[in-house]
C-alpha cells in the first residue's frame, strides 16, 4: 500500500492530514497564547500604576456626576408641578386684581352716591 493511501485526508484542501502534526500544533498554539497573556498582563500592569489620590480624586468626580444627574433628575420632574403653580398663582393673582378693581369702582361710586346725596340735603 501506498504511504498517502494511509493517511487520512482532508475533504476541503484534499491535503493528507497528519494528526500528530495538528496536536504539536496545538500545544505550540497554547504555549503561544499563554505567553502573548503573560505579556500582555505584564504591560497592563506597568501601565496602570494609579496613586491612592488620583483614584480617591476619580472617585470624588463619580460622586459628582452622579449626585448632579440625581439633581438633574429630581429638577425634571419638580418643573411639571412647579410649572402648574406659578399657572395656578398667576390666575389668582390676576382674579385678586380683577377683585381690587371692582371694590375700588364699587368704593367710588359709594363715595359720590353719598356727596350727592349730602349736596341734595343742603339745597332741601
């Protein structure tokens, strides 16, 4: 028999296929990734050396985004109700106004109903 006739090959590169080739492969594959993480952890932790007060100093700005969006958001939904009542007062206002305006006519007109009815007692 042939040596290729043996081997086993490959449907999609009709190569012959060596298995004990694929399984060196693989180790080498996973040696090469192991190492390529290694690295990478190692240049991951030269490059992340923080000081204590950069990260309080980053922590102290998390705080304040989030305490200004609450704020925000508290704000938002304060402007409907606040919205309603300014309406709400600018209509009395303008019902007292109105009000102010008739008593002050009503008050005038008692005041020259009662001149001329003194102007009327003086001439009887």
């Amino acid at each position: 028999m042939d040596s290729t006739t043996e081997q086993s090959t490959d449907s999609t590169t009709k190569q012959p296929m060596d298995f004990t080739t694929d399984q060196s492969m693989d180790s080498t594959t996973q040696q090469s990734t192991d190492s390529t993480t290694e690295q990478s952890m190692d240049s991951t932790t030269e490059q992340s050396t923080v000081s204590q007060d950069e990260l309080d100093y980053a922590h102290n700005v998390y705080l304040l985004a989030l305490a200004t969006t609450k704020l925000q958001e508290k704000v938002m939904n304060q402007t409907p109700t606040l919205q309603y009542e300014v309406e709400r007062k600018c209509s009395h206002l303008a019902a007292v106004k109105k009000h102010y305006e008739e008593v002050k006519y009503l008050s005038r007109q008692s005041q020259l109903l009662h001149l001329e009815e003194f102007q009327n007692l003086d001439k009887g």
